[in-house]
C-alpha cells in the first residue's frame, strides 16, 4: 500500500513541476546543478547565462524575474501569445513556406529553445573548466503560476533566494537578480512595467520587498 501511495506523490510532483508551456500562461522556470556542483564560476558566467538566455528565449518568453545563484537559478516568465523575430531564433527550423513571423509558441518549441539554451551554456562551461559531463539536472521545473498572488509572492521569494541562503545579507545588493534592473530606469528586456504594475508601481513594488525581507531575516524561507 505504500508503495501505491509513494508512486501517486510521485506522479502528482511530476505533473505539478513539468507543466506544459502554453502562450499567454505564467511559469516559474528553475533547476540546480547534479551533485550541487558549482554553476556559474565567475562573473563572466553568469553574463554569458543571461547572454545565451536572452538569444534562445527572448523571442518566445517574456520575463519578469530570475535570480542566478551559485548551483540554481530561477526564472518567472510569460510565454508569448506570438512569437517575435523568429528568424533571429538560434537552430529555428529552416522550412522555406513556413511564415515565422507568426509564429504561435507551443511545448515543444518554447521546452526546446530551453534545453538549447542550457546544452550552450554547459557547453561552454565544460570547455572552460575543463570538466565532462551533465552539469545541469533533467528534466528542467517548470510550475505554472495561476493566480496574481502567487504571482506577487513569487517575485518576492525570486528575489529573496540570496539573502535566504546566507549569500548577503540584502538581496537588493545581489549582482545577479532582477530586482535592481526592475527599479531602475536604464533599458531591459524585463516586463519592467507589468511587474510594476501588479505593485501599484514603484513605490509599491519596493515598500513590498522591503516588507518581505523582513519576513526572510524574521522567519527564514523555506527554498528549493
């Protein structure tokens, strides 16, 4: 009987953390290294992560938060109702009657440009460190986030990650997340209106998150 009971928790996990990816729905995208090896080993790692991210999936998502830490990262992003400048896409399909910019995004090309995505980085991070192997566990999480309020939450608990694993003691100090790009006013590929908004703008969304790292020095966070 306990084994019925463990294989149906672990079918609901399944289902719950390896969502499809539809146009028009929010996911919490994440995922750490095998054996908590190191992810990004310099600052230039995490340039090139965000660098490669951008060049796969940009044109298929949009984001409105990540937070890139030492093993794992997390993303929280919108899949496109239509996908944009298909035909700067790495390894898009070349099909010569195929209009691609109307492109309507699906599973399997939005999971796709994802898994190319990570196979360029650990690429690259296995020929610089001179290393073999998997580095990143398979499959990628995916959860989708249906409500505003779990949305809200969620970019709190993105952008907490570094303070809540004792990296710093202000996560708005943190290099690697997306919180100082929303505040600011300089050029981004981030949502930065939409997420402003869901905060009654800027004030909000800051007075939100400073509420929120109390919560994190207070009580602590339960993270993945």
């Amino acid at each position: 009987m306990r084994k019925v009971t463990d294989l149906g928790l672990m079918k609901r996990n399944k289902i719950l953390h390896q969502a499809e990816l539809v146009g028009g729905n929010f996911y919490h995208i994440y995922n750490r290294t095998v054996g908590n090896e190191v992810l990004f080993a310099s600052s230039a790692n995490y340039r090139f992560f965000l660098k490669q991210y951008s060049t796969y999936l940009h044109p298929w998502v949009e984001t409105y938060a990540y937070c890139l830490l030492g093993n794992h990262f997390h993303l929280l992003i919108r899949v496109r109702d239509k996908a944009i400048n298909v035909d700067k896409v790495v390894n898009f399909p070349k099909v010569d009657d195929f209009n691609k910019s109307e492109t309507i995004p699906n599973h399997e090309m939005v999971s796709g440009q994802f898994r190319k995505f990570f196979q360029s980085y650990v690429m690259a991070f296995n020929k610089q460190q001179e290393r073999h192997g998997t580095l990143l566990q398979t499959p990628f999480k995916r959860v989708k986030v249906d409500s505003d309020n779990y949305l809200t939450k969620l970019i709190y608990y993105i952008h907490a990650n570094p303070q809540a694993h004792g990296l710093i003691k202000d996560f708005r100090q943190w290099p690697w997340s997306s919180y100082n790009s929303l505040v600011s006013s300089l050029p981004t590929q981030l949502e930065r209106e939409s997420v402003l908004q869901l905060f009654s703008k800027l004030e909000g969304f800051e007075e939100a998150h400073e509420g929120y790292r109390q919560v994190v020095l207070e009580e602590g966070l339960g993270l993945e």
